[in-house]
C-alpha cells in the first residue's frame, strides 16, 4: 500500500485520494492521510491538512461544519453533452422517434447510384436537398432580387436562376433581417403586375417578418423553422444574411450557425437544402482571380469550406443606372461546373440572361474592390486623343495605372479583335489610335 493512500477497516475499500463512497456512506470514519517524508514542519504551527483534508480544501471563514464538500456525491455531478433537438428541456425525449446520428452506406448500392427525381433542385447540384449553399457579393449588388427570382422560378418549377437550370417545382422560405414589408411588397407587386407569379404563388413562396432573433441554435428558432418546414413542405431556406445570424464572424460563431441549421434539418425525411446569403469584404490583390475569390467572402474560413455551392455575385460596372450582373460558380463540389459564368441584366421582373456577353468588362478590379469598366474615354485618354502611340506592353502598363483594371483585361481591351478594335490603330507592335477616333465634341 503507498503512502498516498489507506484502506477502510471493514470494508477494505481504497480511501485516499478519493475515499471509499461506501464506507464513507455507512458511517465509517474517515482517516487521515498519513503525512509524507519532509512535510512535517513545513509551516512552523501548521499542519498539511485540517481533518483530513488538503490546504486547498479548507473551508472558508465563517463556513458551518459539514457545509463544504470537496467531492459531491456521484449523482450530483453530470455530463453536459448536447441534447439533439428531439429531447425537450427536461431531458426527457419526446414522443417523436430520434432519428440516428448517420447510417452506414451499403458500398454495393453506391456503385448502382443513379440521382433520384427531387434531389437536385438547380443546376448541375448547384441547389441540392440536405446540403449548404451560398450567395455573396457586395451590398447592393441584387442580392435580393436574386432571391426573388429563386423563389418565383421554383413556384413554377421552370426556368433559370443565375444562369442555372430549375430542375423541379419546390417550395422555398425566405428569413431575412433587411427587408422590410414596404420593399418586400414592391418586389411582389412588380412581379404581379408582370404576370411572373404562378395563381397558386402563396403556397410555394413563404417569406417571414423580420426576426425577433436571428440565433439559428436558439433552441425558439429551431423549433419554430423546423415546424414551417414540415408543415410547408419547404425544400429551400433562404438564410438572410449570415452576418445577422452571428455575434462576430468567427469560427465558432459559424459553427454553432452550422449546428443550427443541422438541428432543424434532424430527422426530417426530406432535409431542406440551406442557401446563406453573405456579404462581400473589400478584396486584396490575390482575391481577384480564381479561387481565390473564394478568400473575399467575409468571415473565417468555416464559411468557405462547409457550403457545396459558392456563387458570387457582381456588378458589371460602378457605373449609375447600369444594372448588369455577373453570377459565378466559384464552387461546385457535387457537380462538375465549377467556374461557370453568366452575365444577367437585372429588371423589375428578375433576371434575363445577356448572351454573347464579353466578360472582360468586368475583369478589372479598381479601387475599394469595385469592378472598374474600361471605357472609350480611358482609350482616347491613353493615347492623348491620337497625339501619341504606345508599344503594346506599354499601353498596357498605362492603362491599368490609368483605369484600376488588371492586366488580363487591359490586354483584351487593346486586342486587335477586342471592344475598341474599331477605335486602335495597330501598326506591327506599336498602337495608337485611328483617325476620327478622337474626342467627340
């Protein structure tokens, strides 16, 4: 037996460091913990421990006997796990049967695995049943209308939202924080007035209020959506936007957004697919191109890497009264489209796809991370009104000192087949600009 410890007299139950809760119970005495080699002394009129128990349990001044208990009973000390949404406040589950956590995959069925009728909503699984999805750009940008126009094309359960095929007629509900009722009914009476809602719209479009709270792990919010959920059939919920669903844009904070909407999805036999509508940061130089676009959107990581599908979307110009939008697919997980682009014009009545669209309109990317438009005035500015003639490496240069725009699409805006090849004079490798191309009095 070491020196750290003793046994019970009657029971031979270990006492120390822990005694033995059965003896402890019945009665027994208690002894006291025999003092070590070197420790006797050690504070000159002070023992190491007061009945038994270590200075560091010493009861405090004014404290009754027998208040303090270094080491409760068993039954008052209890795990905290995480309850599943399914069991109420008193522990007790309800009567709804819990669905397990996750099931294992029979490998030989996968082999088989054809996409079933209703999973994909959108696109190439750019919208899809269970899974997380994500729109962000700058505010102002349209995003809202972009959600409306979601939502009208999935009542009808036809057409093309940014560019993407609906696959099926499904019902959608849309929580946001920014909208109120004055600007929500004039996007509904604009699209009435158009002819754009189906006659039975009010059955597959649902659209709340501004929250009182927008804490998606409030175990309120949960209940509450899940219940609309159920009760409406809704394939898509339209989060809007994440910043009002969190304190700071942390890891954790999204985490718990995350465990939240997991919560509501729980058990239900058809899990509606989750479409976050987010904010755009001010971009730094390596955001601009690729994947890279994928580091613009505000907020930790947590926010890139849970969604399938990430769309950006962009304004053509900063310029007044131009309402043209870029949507890309920066991220395509379960699908193979990852990159497509779509130039939109937006309206009072959604958005209309422009084809044959030149995309390096908005290629550039001026100050405070606005797209910048080169225009003729930046052509004719460049080469002094046709004064001077530049090589093209050197145009190129002074074009993007001049307009903000990245090289990709200074290039293509001095390229022998490009917008203002109508206005460039090119003579082996210098350019200039042809006659009559100058300032337009």
């Amino acid at each position: 037996m070491g020196a750290e410890s003793a046994e019970c007299g009657r029971c031979g139950g270990w006492l120390l460091p822990r005694w033995h809760r059965g003896c402890e119970r019945a009665g027994h005495q208690r002894p006291r913990r025999p003092v070590r080699e070197g420790e006797r002394g050690k504070h000159a009129g002070e023992s190491s421990d007061i009945g038994g128990l270590p200075m560091s349990a010493k009861p405090k001044a004014g404290a009754k006997a027998g208040a303090y208990d270094p080491l409760p009973d068993d039954a008052e000390v209890q795990p905290a796990f995480q309850r599943s949404p399914l069991e109420g406040e008193n522990g007790k589950k309800k009567t709804q049967a819990a669905a397990p956590p996750y099931e294992l995959l029979d490998l030989l069925e996968l082999l088989d695995y054809q996409e079933q009728p209703g999973e994909v909503l959108c696109g190439d699984a750019v919208l899809e049943i269970g899974e997380f999805a994500m729109l962000f750009g700058f505010p102002s940008v349209g995003k809202s209308w972009a959600i409306m126009d979601l939502m009208v094309k999935a009542a009808w359960g036809r057409g093309r939202w940014l560019g993407h095929e609906i696959k099926c007629q499904f019902a959608t509900l849309w929580i946001g924080d920014e909208n109120n009722k004055r600007r929500l009914a004039n996007q509904l009476k604009a699209l009435h007035a158009a002819g754009m809602l189906p006659p039975d719209f009010e059955k597959w479009i649902f659209i709340t209020d501004v929250p009182e709270t927008m804490d998606v792990a409030d175990p309120a919010f949960v209940a509450h959506t899940r219940r609309i959920v159920e009760e409406k059939g809704i394939k898509v919920v339209i989060l809007d936007t994440v910043s009002s669903a969190v304190v700071d844009e942390t890891a954790k904070d999204f985490s718990f957004m995350f465990r939240g909407m997991k919560a509501i999805n729980f058990g239900l036999p058809v899990r509606p697919c989750w479409l976050l509508v987010h904010h755009r940061r001010k971009p730094k130089s390596e955001d601009t191109d690729g994947n890279g676009r994928l580091h613009a959107i505000s907020g930790h990581q947590v926010l890139r890497r849970k969604p399938r599908t990430i769309i950006e979307l962009e304004r053509v110009t900063e310029q007044s009264g131009d309402r043209r939008v870029v949507a890309t697919l920066l991220k395509n997980s379960n699908g193979k489209s990852e990159g497509a682009k779509h130039a939109l014009q937006q309206t009072d009545r959604g958005f209309d796809e422009i084809a044959n669209f030149d995309f390096s309109e908005c290629a550039g990317g001026g100050a405070g991370g606005h797209n910048e438009k080169i225009t003729e005035q930046h052509i004719r500015e460049l080469f002094e009104n046709g004064r001077v003639h530049h090589s093209k490496g050197e145009a190129v240069r002074r074009l993007m000192e001049l307009t903000g725009a990245q090289n990709k699409a200074c290039y293509a805006a001095l390229a022998a087949n490009g917008r203002f090849s109508h206005m460039l004079k090119i003579e082996g490798k210098e350019i200039g600009l042809h006659t009559g191309a100058g300032p337009v009095e």
